[in-house]
C-alpha cells in the first residue's frame, strides 16, 4: 500500500461563520498525483491551501479536525509555517514570477534559506529549472527579466522556483487554466514527470486533464467530498450517481 | 425534464439506431426462419434483398460513436454505452449475415422438407425466435433480467443444435444419397448455433453498460 504523505480527518472550516468544508477526511498517498475535481464554489481550492496554512492569511478562517503529512499536524502550536510552505509549495492559476531575472526568481528561495555561495546556488538553479523543464530554453539568458517569458514560461519558471527549494509536496491551483493548448500540454508533461520525486495535487477544472494526468481523483460538492478513488474508477465506473453526473457535465 | 444538451442527443440518436437495428435484424432471423420451416423461397429472396437496410444502418452506427468520441470525451456509463453499442452493431450485422446465409440455404431444400422435420429443426427455429425475441427487448430496455434468460435459451439451443448436427452426421454415414444435402442443413444448424453465441455477447454488453463489470468468459449458469 503507498505512504499515505498527507492525512486529513474530519477537517472543517469556517470563513467567519461560512462553513465552507465540512468532514473532509482523506488520505493522499506519496509520488502520485492526485486531482481534486468539482463546480465552482465546492471548496477543493480552499481545502488545497489548508494543506501549507495558506487560509492562515484569510482573516476569519477557522479550522477543526485533523491534516497531517507525514504523520505531523501541520496546525499544530509548534510548526513553523515557513518551513512548511517550503515542504509544500504551490503554484497558483495565474503565473507571478517576481520583477526580477530569471535567475533571481530560482535563486530567491534558497538565498534566503541561506544559502550564499555562488556555485551551490548556480547549481541549484540549473537543477530547478531542468526539473521544470525549462532549461534548454532559458540557458543562455538566465540574467534576462523573468515579465519577458511568455505565460507557459513564466509558470514553468514559478514551478522551477517552487522547486529549488526542495519540496516533498507541491499543490497547483489550476496550473495550466490560463494557458494556450501547446502551453497546457507541456504543463502536464511536466506534471508526470514531477511524480517521481514529488507528491502532486492539482485542482482543476478541466475534467479531462484530471483524466489524462491524475492517478487519483477526489470529487468535491458543496464543501463535502463525495468520491475519492483511482482515477480510472471516477471516470469508468464511479460509485456515486452525483459524482457520474458531474464528471459527464450533467450539472456543474 | 428531457435534456437539450447536444450531447444527450447524440446519445438519444444512437440509442434509437442501435434499437432499430435490432428490430430489423430481429424479423431477417424470424423471416428467415419462417422461410426455413414453410419453404418460402419468396420470403427468403426478401430476407437477401434486404440485408442491404441493415448493413447501412451499420455503417451509420459506426460512424455516430466515432463523432461522439471524438467530440463529446464520453465517460463513465455514457462511454460503456458507446463501446457496447459498437460491439451491439458488430454482433448485430453478423447475425443479419447469418440470417442472409440460412435464406440463401433454403432452395436446395425443396426435396427434402421432410427430412428437414425428422431432424427437429423446426425446434431450433422456435427457441431462436424467442431467444433473439428476448435479446431484442434487453437492448430496448437494458433490464438485466433478460440476460438469465438469454444465457438459458441459449445454453439449451445450442445443446439442441449439437444433437441435430449428431443426427445429421448420422443421416450422411448411413445414406450417401442426401451427404449434400444434409450439408447444408449442418451448415443452417451451425449458423443458428452462431446466433445464440452473439446472443450471449450482446447480454455481456449491455451487463457491462448497465453494471459496468466486464463479464466475457465469466461463468454465467450454474
């Protein structure tokens, strides 16, 4: 059976007095890429940032219930959240390198975990961007300004930032939804790749990306998790009829 | 409240032909039959005249479940439909084959009506009547209850036509007289025989639709 690396169970959370998730319990297992599925509003983007304490910065957020990776509940008094932000990056829908080069970009996060010398950081980022397979198209203009990559690039560069220091988790939040088809592709490419080494949770709104690229699938419907199962099994064969109506556009 | 939606009609559209070519394929086999036990030449002409209608309507059942996966990305039960109703129209155009083959079998048979009697190939007749009866109301209505019965008449037809293709084989070692003719009444027992296979294939697609288990080569009685 694989490493169960993120366990949630019975989480709720409340926006002020919005119950927004409620009795989500599930076990997403390592160096596999699970994508949450559902309609607007459902609450998988929510429950995706709950996982690195983003909701943190949301004034009003309440959270109960238990999310462990690795067996730690990252809600705990004692964790320190930049540290865990670095354990679980994330890449958002629209792409935000920073004002800087293309180097700079990479190189910022392990630069401020402290790490000066300039070969290790060189190193670092070929090995970032490589990972992020953008390498071969930025090599030889690293000291160029990141705002003059096109949008595939530039989400490939924040995915290559997320990378450079060192992950074990990395949540995208519809990744490749602003994206043009050749861009999207590569984005996904990426993705199954990524796997070997990283535990992968995507949202998305396109069912059939989670179709192509997810191993497991959790479907989300008004705050609740309806169906969570190979990703094979949601769109051959799901056990419940809400989440076969979804999945085939009947409502959604 | 019916849904509009393209897809859903597509679906719709789909699920009226595959029906249709049931029924059609339903009275070639009864015709045929009827033209078997009467010997009704001109019926049997009627039956090879239009096999025609079934091998057009198979043609444009392909061609729908191509479109909609190329354009509607079925899934889940709506893609286990598509993929059985391709293998539905398969089955189907085989059996109206198998059907054109019994009616063009029947001339031949003029002088030897009666021995076509002795060998109880009347009975055949029925049971297949009212297996392919049965088949015809679970592709209509995809209620799994007739999927018993079709693996029942089946089982029993096709130990029935094992038993006349033994008297027949009889009949040629003792009378050399009526070898040919009796090889072609091996040849429509056989045929009838293929009917009751695709019988069962057409009750392990629609299982498969309805219950989404794959059921091919599974023990189905006893």
């Amino acid at each position: 059976m694989a490493f169960e690396k993120i366990h949630t169970e019975k989480m709720v959370l409340h926006y002020g007095s919005k119950m927004a998730l409620n009795d989500i319990t599930i076990s997403i297992p390592e160096k596999k890429v699970t994508a949450f599925i559902g309609p607007s509003g459902c609450g998988k983007s929510t429950f995706l940032r709950s996982l690195n304490r983003m909701n943190d910065l949301i004034e009003g957020v309440t959270i109960e219930g238990k999310i462990l990776i690795d067996n730690i509940n990252i809600y705990d008094k004692n964790i320190d959240v930049v540290t865990l932000r670095k354990k679980v990056g994330m890449v958002f829908q629209k792409s935000n390198p920073f004002a800087k080069s293309i180097y700079e970009n990479v190189a910022y996060g392990p630069r401020i975990n402290g790490v000066n010398d300039k070969k290790q950081l060189d190193e670092i980022v070929e090995n970032a961007l490589q990972n992020a397979a953008i390498w071969e198209e930025v090599k030889d203009r690293l000291g160029d300004s990141a705002m003059g990559l096109s949008g595939g690039q530039q989400q490939r560069l924040c995915i290559a930032r997320t990378l450079a220091v060192n992950p074990e988790i990395v949540l995208m939040d519809e990744p490749a939804s602003a994206l043009d088809p050749l861009s999207t592709s590569k984005i996904e490419e990426l993705i199954v790749e990524l796997k070997e080494k990283y535990t992968i949770v995507i949202v998305t709104h396109n069912m059939q990306q989670a179709a192509r690229i997810s191993d497991l699938t959790a479907f989300f419907y008004l705050g609740q998790l309806i169906e969570f199962d190979k990703t094979k099994k949601i769109f051959t064969n799901p056990e419940k009829k809400q989440t076969e109506d979804y999945i085939t556009g009947r409502f959604g | 409240m019916e849904s509009n939606r393209i897809f859903d009609l597509e679906l719709k559209k789909l699920s009226e032909k595959v029906v249709k070519m049931c029924s059609q394929v339903n009275k070639q086999v009864n015709d045929a039959l009827i033209a078997l036990n009467q010997y009704d030449i001109e019926l049997a002409k009627k039956v090879i005249n239009n096999d025609h209608e079934i091998n057009s309507l198979d043609v444009k059942i392909d061609k729908l479940c191509q479109n909609i996966f190329a354009l509607q990305h079925p899934v889940a039960r709506d893609l286990r439909y598509i993929l059985s109703a391709l293998k539905i129209n398969n089955d189907l155009e085989r059996v109206g084959d198998h059907a054109v083959n019994i009616a063009k079998r029947i001339a031949p048979l003029e002088d030897y009506r009666q021995l076509v009697s002795d060998l109880g190939v009347d009975k055949v007749t029925k049971e297949t009547s009212i297996l392919f009866a049965d088949v015809l109301s679970l592709v209509e209505t995809h209620d799994l209850n007739f999927c018993k019965k079709i693996y029942q008449r089946s089982a029993t037809l096709k130990e029935d036509c094992k038993s006349i293709a033994e008297q027949i084989l009889n009949e040629m070692m003792n009378k050399s007289e009526v070898v040919v003719v009796a090889s072609n009444i091996l040849i429509i027992v056989n045929l009838i025989e293929r009917i009751a296979g695709y019988s069962n294939n057409m009750a392990e697609s629609i299982t498969f639709v309805v219950e989404g288990e794959i059921v091919k080569h599974k023990k189905k009685l006893g």
